[in-house]
C-alpha cells in the first residue's frame, strides 16, 4: 500500500492511500474535502475566460499582462516553495496545476496579441517572461528530485512533526527558511497581480473581454484552499499559532486576494452596462468616416 498508517494511528486507510495523507478525525476529513474543492474551482477558472477569449477576441485588450505574468510567477514560485517547505500534498497538488492553467492563459493572450496586430513586448515584459522560463525550469527539476524518493514515505506533515517524544515548536531548517521565504515572495506577486487588472478596468471603464466567472471561481477556490489549511489538525503537542506561522505564507496567497478581487467585483458591477466611452467603442467611433 502507498499510505503507512503506522505513521498515522487511527487515520483514515483510504485517505491515506489515496492522498498519502494523516486524517484522524472529522476535521481532517473536511480538510481534505475543502482541498478537493477548491482544486475543482481552480480547474474550472480557467474555462470561462477561454470561452470569453474566443468570443470576444479582445483578450489582449481586457487583460492586462502584468496581471498574467504576476499571476503566473507567483505560481511558479508557490509551487518551488511548496517543495523546499514539505508542505501538505494537496497544496503541492494544487501549486502544479496553477501554473500549467497561467501558462496557457498566457500563451491565449500572446495569440490574440498577434492576431490583433499589438506592438512587440517592451523589455521589462520580455525580461519577466526570461524570469519566469528560468523558474519553469527549477520547478521541473524539483519535480524530478521529489520523484526520486522513497513512494511509501510519509510526509504530508513531516513539516510540522516533532522528532521523537519531543513537544513543542519545531524550528525552521534551512530548507524550510527558503522555502518559507520564497512562498512569501509569491504572496507578494499574487497581491501585486491585481492591481494591474484593476488599473486596466478602470481605465477602459469597462469589463468586457473579461470573464467574471473565473474571479468568482478563484475567489470561492481561495475560500476553500485557505479553510482547508485552517481546519487541519496541529501535530499533537504544537500550538495553533505555530501551524499557521508554518503555513503563512500560502494562507495570506490565498485569502489576502479576495479583498482585491472584492474590488474586481465591484467594477464588473459599475461597469456591467457596457455604456459608451470604453476604449473598443471610442475606436469604433473615431474610425467611423466623417458623413458630415
């Protein structure tokens, strides 16, 4: 079997079978299921966008690529973070799909931008997409270093679990040092990502090309991933406050954003008449023959 439940008494066989995860009561069960839950929101975000992306054809208009590559190099950087700081597996899950969802939303953009005629990136752009190949490159090669170990360890919380009898905090190793710094800087990218979509609506005073969908899914996803964090049981002897300093960092990437994408809302709400004066309606108009 891939779980070992001598590493988790009373734990649930099938969870830990499946998920290669400790759940010993009802509260890691919900964790388990707010988890899945909020992996099912992330993988249907992206859908919506998609669709309104073929439609409309303006994506490269309504998005801002600041946005896009924030979104996607927090990601990036999540997903290594996860890693060097042995967090719980369906953080690492879900860190993994999150960049191949950005990179497909980035590369969407990228056609639309030549098939719309836009002019060539400027340098700082064409810099974040070397920043961003190079991090892509570290992850593959800590996916491959994680595949090589033992499949029957158990480390789902190997974090956060004492040696021994021992009680009490745990330190941080140098490992987890990096990892947790580098989970805070992607933290940081996802707060960021925002503002350049917000600048970008409000500019166009208009939401059009723009799903609604998707930050409504990534809104209720981000509810559920940080839940899921919050309802998992310390390791016997840890303090609450020490668990969620361990896990900071992706507790602030996910529910720091919703009172950004609170305000996102609030501009698909100001906005959803579509009346004149977005930029697509001016160039219409300006492009118009003079009749009179």
């Amino acid at each position: 079997p891939f779980g070992n439940l001598s590493d988790c008494p009373n734990g649930s066989r099938w969870i830990m079978d499946v998920f290669n995860e400790c759940a010993q009561d009802s509260r890691d069960v919900a964790s388990i299921i707010l988890g899945l839950g909020s992996i099912g929101c992330f993988i249907a975000a992206a859908f919506p966008q998609f669709y309104q992306a073929c439609r409309t054809g303006i994506m490269d208009q309504a998005l801002s690529i600041y946005f896009l590559l924030g979104w996607l190099g927090g990601d990036l950087l999540n997903l290594i973070g996860s890693f060097l700081a042995d967090q719980l597996p369906l953080q690492v899950y879900t860190a993994i799909y999150y960049v191949l969802a950005d990179l497909a939303m980035l590369s969407l953009y990228c056609y639309y931008r030549v098939k719309n005629g836009g002019r060539a990136f400027p340098a700082p752009i064409n810099a974040a997409f070397v920043f961003l190949s190079v991090g892509s490159l570290s992850s593959l090669s800590l996916l491959g270093s994680a595949s090589t170990e033992a499949p029957g360890a158990f480390k789902g919380r190997s974090l956060l679990s004492a040696p021994g009898d021992e009680l009490g905090p745990k330190p941080f190793s140098r490992t987890e040092i990096i990892g947790f710094t580098i989970g805070s800087i992607s933290s940081v990218l996802y707060l960021c990502s925002r503002v350049p979509q917000i600048c970008t609506n409000y500019k166009r005073k208009s939401t059009s090309g723009v799903s609604y969908s998707l930050f409504a899914l990534v809104m209720l996803g981000n509810s559920l991933y940080g839940l899921s964090v919050l309802l998992k049981n310390p390791e016997p002897g840890q303090g609450q406050g020490d668990y969620i300093l361990h896990h900071l960092p992706w507790l602030v990437g996910s529910l720091g954003v919703l009172a950004l994408d609170v305000v996102i809302s609030f501009q698909f709400l100001a906005y959803r008449k579509g009346r004149p004066g977005t930029l697509e309606e001016r160039g219409a108009l300006l492009g118009e023959p003079d009749e009179s």
